[in-house]
C-alpha cells in the first residue's frame, strides 16, 4: 500500500512579500514564513522598526529584507514590486481602522480607510499577480481581511465596508487567475492583541463583550495568526483559492 503523504509547509525557495511588517499581525506573519525558510521582504513605512526586525530574523540564520513602502502610493509601489519580484507569496496585511458611529462618519476618515484597506490593497494585489503571470510561476496571495468581512459590528461600519470590498476582490481575482495556478485568499482574524489595539483591551467592559461573543473565551494573540498564514502560503493549502480561513474563536459561528 502506497500512504499519502502530507503536502509541505516549507517555503524554502520562495520568496514573499509581508506589508504592514513592521508590527503587529504583519510583523507576526513575516516570523511564520521567514520561519519556514523563505526570503521574506518586510514593508512599511517606519524603516527603524524594519530594521531592527529584520536583524533579530537574520540572527536566526532567516533571510530578511526591509523595504521601506507607502502602498498607497499605487505607482511607486507597482514600479517597486516589478523591480524587486516576483513574489510567490504575499500577505497584504497593511490597515487601519476608522472606528464610531455611523452618523459620525466623515468623508475624510472613509476616504483614509478606503484608500489603504481597499484601493491600495487591491493595486498591489494585482501588481504582484501581473508579476507572477509575466514569469508564468504560481503564487499564494493572502489579504489580511477580518471576522467583520461577513458580519456587521456596532462603531465599524466603515471597517465593514472596506473589509467586505476586500473579500469580494479576492473572489473574483481567484477566479481570474486560477488557471495560472495563482492561488487568493483572505485570512480573517478576530480581535487581535496588537500594539495598535491594546487601547481596546484597556476597558474591562469591552474586554468582557469581546470574550462574550468568542466562543473560545479569549481575544487573539499574534501567534495564532502564524499557523493560519502558513497554512495559506504553502503547498498545504494547494487546493484552497477564493477563500475566507476565519481565526475568529468561533465569534462568525456564535
């Protein structure tokens, strides 16, 4: 009897391309891959922060570039992806939120969110996929969305919004290029612990309606995003495209 053998979760060979790396989720997700023994670029736009990350990978014997990217910036951030791919796996994880009350949205703070969680998220997709499809190479890439993808949230109607345009892209870009062997997924996290939200944990109350509703009855850590990112960037998730892998505690199902 022949056994099956389980596909690899090495990345050796490969090389990716993590934004929003110089914390949090991004910083977490570039550990996983360089971990698993890819060349992994880390970008944002704090280079300090870069550094200083990139030198404790390569400490580890890890392969490690910074790249200092304003993926808003939709030319300068094509140009550099043509110039420095292609990329076999990418985790676009770069975001933010606009948190309040419907009624007191302001153009201003949607158009900010729009343009980084969505538009420059959606440019840079592509940009790496029109890399991938010019050197004919398959790729995995990964758009960091959220639990708030498919549900709604009182105070995030414009984290909604944009996290639901993510996750409609990533359908339809699936669709496009699977046949070029170009995998697109989303991976949707829960309430993270991150340096950028540990306001929201400073609130017992808060904390108290978080762990409510996640069924596992506590928020998120970093490292539970890396097993998932790994998963979605190598062979192991071969047959996995146009996808939403929840790291939610079960919050969706509750």
């Amino acid at each position: 009897m022949k056994l099956p053998e389980t596909p690899s979760f090495q990345l050796t060979g490969k090389t990716a391309l993590v934004t929003g790396a110089s914390s949090g989720i991004g910083l977490a997700c570039a550990v996983a891959l360089a971990g698993a023994g890819a060349r992994v670029y880390l970008a944002a736009r704090s280079a300090d922060k870069l550094q200083e990350a990139v030198a404790e990978l390569e400490q580890r014997g890890q392969s490690a570039v910074a790249a200092r990217l304003d993926i808003t910036d939709i030319e300068a951030t094509a140009l550099w992806v043509e110039r420095n791919g292609p990329f076999d796996v990418l985790v676009n994880s770069a975001g933010l939120g606009r948190h309040g009350p419907a009624v007191d949205t302001t153009p201003e703070a949607f158009d900010q969110a729009m343009n980084l969680n969505v538009r420059s998220a959606y440019f840079l997709t592509q940009a790496v996929a029109r890399g991938l499809l010019k050197a004919g190479k398959a790729g995995s890439l990964i758009n960091i969305s959220s639990q708030m993808g498919s549900v709604g949230g009182v105070d995030r109607s414009v984290y909604c919004a944009t996290k639901h345009a993510v996750e409609g892209f990533t359908k339809a870009m699936a669709i496009e290029w699977g046949k070029a062997g170009i995998r697109v997924n989303t991976l949707c996290p829960t309430f993270i612990r991150t340096p950028l939200t540990e306001a929201t944990f400073t609130d017992p109350e808060r904390v108290q309606w978080l762990q409510s509703n996640i069924v596992l009855d506590r928020v998120g850590e970093v490292e539970d995003i890396m097993g998932a990112v790994l998963y979605l960037a190598s062979d192991a998730s071969g047959l996995v495209t146009g996808s939403a892998l929840s790291v939610d505690g079960g919050w969706r199902a509750h």
